[in-house]
C-alpha cells in the first residue's frame, strides 16, 4: 500500500513525481484561500476561457461580457453572455464530483473575456497577429506609429548559478515604464529560468477601447503551472506612454 504524502521522503521522489506533489500542494492552497468571488460590478475584470478550479472564476453564468476574439479578420469585442458550468475537476474531485467550471460562449473561440466602463463591442485595432513569448533582449514595437516598444530586461546575475530579476517594460523615446517584475535565476548550465520555469507572453496588444494607445494583455506566470494574464490599459499622456495594470486573472493548471 503506498503510503500517505505527508510520510514520503521527498529525496526519494522522482522528477516527475515532485513536479505532481508540487501542483496538487499549490492548488489546494489556492482553493484553501481564495474567496467566493462575486460579479464584477464597474471597473474593469477579466476572466479567461476554459476550465477552472472551483474559486477561480470571477464571473457567473448568464452574465453579459465582451469576448475578445483574434482570428483571420483581425480583432473584435463581440457581446457575449458566459457560460459557467460545474464540471469534473480531475485534480482535487472524487468520481462523480464536480468542484470545478468550464467558462466560455457558444460559437465564440475568444482569447479572453473582458468587461469595463470604456470597452464596448466592435472592431479593435491589432497590433501583434499572434501571441508571443518575451525573451531578454527582445523588442517588440508596439503601434503602427512605431512610438513603444515592449521588452524583457534582466538584471546581472552575481556568478553561474546565480539569482536575480527580470522587469517587462514599454518604453519610448521620452521614459520607461516598468510593467511586472519576475524572480529569475541562472542554472550551472547557463539556462534562464523565469520563477519556477514560468514565462512572460504577450496575449494580445491592440487599441481595445478606441484611444489610440496600445493596450496591452500580458501572462506573467512565476510557476510553470500558474497562468497569470495581467491586463493593461494605456492612456495617452501627451507625449507620454501611460500603461495601467486595470485587472488580472489568476488559475492553476488542471
């Protein structure tokens, strides 16, 4: 008979075993903390697709939001009423338990649901086709004026290994502006590990609410297991860049 968790000896543990005690153990503390979340009223929220731990959701089913969708045609906040349902969690449920809620919106593939006292459905101007992974060294300008430029800067390390930070940034050519800081370390054969394996991916970058200004929605994830979408909303400021952390989801992986 195996024997409980809390009497196996973690060296004893292989790789793959650890990573698993790691994600159970992280879940069940989130769940553990995580208030009952009501509907969001005002403001700005966001909530991803797919499916979720039980906690996890912000929204409720039958609620009105905008879906941002990414396809062929370019982008679009399309008005959608979400769908979020119990289902199986096969993380943390029994047979026949359902802890868990898959979110979505009939007929619609959307990157993410959004809500927000200037956002309103119609076309948005897209400023990357796809998503992508931010790596040092990186530059990735943002606007068809080519005015910002995003990127991922890491401090010097001290030594191989060695620990520091990594700062995702939106510059121009009057400031920088530091958008989230990531832990990193520096492995004895020169790998870059952003957190424990996480990674910074830039979602979406476009105008959502007919500004001007590039908006940004960026997975900051410290944890190969934890998904972290940030949203950002960038004012015009004069001359200035102006990016506003306005809301963030945050869920483990099944």
């Amino acid at each position: 008979m195996p024997l409980p968790v809390a009497m196996m000896d973690p060296l004893s543990l292989e790789p793959a075993a650890m990573r698993i005690l790691t994600t159970l153990a992280l879940a069940m503390f989130l769940l553990a903390m995580a208030p009952a979340h009501a509907a969001p009223d005002g403001g700005y929220a966001l909530q991803m697709p797919g499916a979720f731990h039980g906690g996890e959701p912000v929204a409720l089913h039958g609620e009105a939001w905008l879906a941002l969708v990414v396809d062929g045609q370019g982008a679009r906040l399309e008005e959608v009423v979400l769908s979020v349902l119990p289902v199986h969690d096969p993380l943390v449920d029994a047979v026949g338990e359902q802890s868990g809620f898959e979110v979505g919106a009939d007929g619609v593939e959307a990157l993410a649901f959004l809500r927000g006292p200037d956002l309103v459905a119609g076309p948005v101007r897209l400023d990357l086709p796809e998503p992508v992974g931010m790596v040092p060294g990186l530059k990735l300008w943002l606007d068809p004026q080519h005015t910002a430029i995003l990127g991922l800067e890491c401090s010097v390390f001290d030594g191989v290994p060695g620990s520091g930070s990594c700062f995702v940034g939106m510059s121009d050519d009057m400031q920088s502006i530091t958008l989230a800081e990531v832990p990193a370390t520096v492995t004895s054969g020169g790998t870059l590990l952003l957190g424990d394996d996480g990674r910074v991916e830039v979602l979406f970058a476009g105008d959502l609410n007919g500004d001007g200004a590039t908006d940004l929605l960026i997975d900051v994830s410290m944890h190969y297991n934890l998904v972290r979408p940030v949203l950002f909303l960038t004012q015009p400021d004069g001359n200035h860049i102006s990016p506003v952390q306005v809301a963030e989801y945050e869920s483990v992986g099944c």
